[in-house]
C-alpha cells in the first residue's frame, strides 16, 4: 500500500481568475498559508515530493522540501489545464469579451474547450499518465503531489472512488491537502487541523 498526500497550492495574484498554464508566483496571503499547510503534512514523513513545475506549485513544494528534507521532482505533466485566451480572466470578464464561447463552454463542457487552450480529453489523458507513472515508482515512504486544482479533481474521481461533487469540495479552498492510498481511499484534511496519514 502506497501514500499519496495530494496537495494544492496555496493562493496567487491570480486567484478568482482562469489561471492554468500562466505562471504567477505566490502572493503575500499564499506565502502566509504555506506556513500552515508546512505544519499539517510535517507528521507525515514525506518520503519524496513530485510537483507541477509552474512557480506557485514549485515554490510550494520547495518550501516543503526544505523543512522535511524530501527529494523533489518537477513534470510539466502535473500542470493545470491551459485555457487560451481565458488565461488571467474572471468569469466576468470571460462573459462580457467572449460572449458566444462562454455560452457554448458552459452548454457543452468538457467537449468545449477554451478559444486556443487544451481539450479537456488531451489535458485528462496528460494527467493519468503522469499520476499512472509517479504511483508506480518505488518510494520508502508516502509521496507528496504538489499541484492544481482541476488535477486534484481530476485523480480523486479517478484514482480514489471520490464523486465529482466530492472532489470538488475537498479541492475548492487553496492548500488543500487530501491523503490517499493506492487502495483508492482517500479523506481530505480541513484547514487548521493537523494531518495525519489516512487509515481507510
């Protein structure tokens, strides 16, 4: 049996915007909550940490590295999805200057994608094969996954028997952090209370 701690970033300037391939680092507020999220997983005893190599997942896991001493490996496999054009906006901004796209995203999600960003298909098919490749690697303890939202969705529903609505709420509040077994059970931990490795 293998331990996963899956792990979101915490915030960027970006936040409340379609932020996926764009590359903004953490903000005062993130940097902030690093601290706490570097508190709960600490008990663990992270064995190694591999991390989307985008600078607010980077940052995140180098933070952690250095206050537990794991090994980190960046893939560009772990990012979040691109979304074009979409990148840097709000919803309301997406509204008022892609009116015809908005419409057609929100009636035909996943088959839509954002105007020049990644089909949902290619980005899902990037995620498993990544997450498929860092499970099979042997490791001498539980392995940390720093990444993004729609990733951490995408692997709790897929990997770990969470509904979509599940997975939506255990991944909604930056650094959330979710602990998993290749057994495919999993249980998200609530800010501000310590983590302790899941026994389901």
């Amino acid at each position: 049996m293998k331990e996963i701690v899956l792990i979101r970033h915490p915030e960027t300037d970006l936040a409340g915007t379609f932020c996926g391939h764009s590359d903004p680092d953490l903000n005062a507020a993130g940097e902030h909550h690093l601290c706490s999220i570097i508190e709960q997983i600490t008990p663990i005893h992270i064995a190694h940490i591999c991390s989307s190599d985008l600078r607010r997942a980077s940052r995140t896991a180098t933070a952690i590295s250095e206050r537990i001493g794991a090994p980190i490996e960046l893939r560009s496999g772990l990012r979040e999805m691109h979304f074009g054009r979409w990148e840097g906006l709000t919803w309301d901004q997406i509204e008022r200057n892609y009116p015809r796209d908005a419409a057609l995203w929100v009636r035909d999600f996943p088959e839509r994608c954002a105007p020049d960003g990644e089909a949902y298909r290619d980005f899902v098919a990037r995620v498993e094969a990544e997450l498929r490749n860092v499970i099979a690697q042997e490791r001498n303890g539980p392995l940390a996954v720093v990444t993004h939202r729609g990733v951490m969705q995408y692997a709790l529903s897929r990997f770990f028997s969470f509904t979509r609505d599940e997975a939506r709420k255990a991944t909604e509040n930056y650094g959330a952090i979710v602990v998993a077994t290749t057994q495919f059970c999993a249980r998200s931990i609530p800010f501000g209370i310590p983590a302790q490795v899941a026994q389901v």
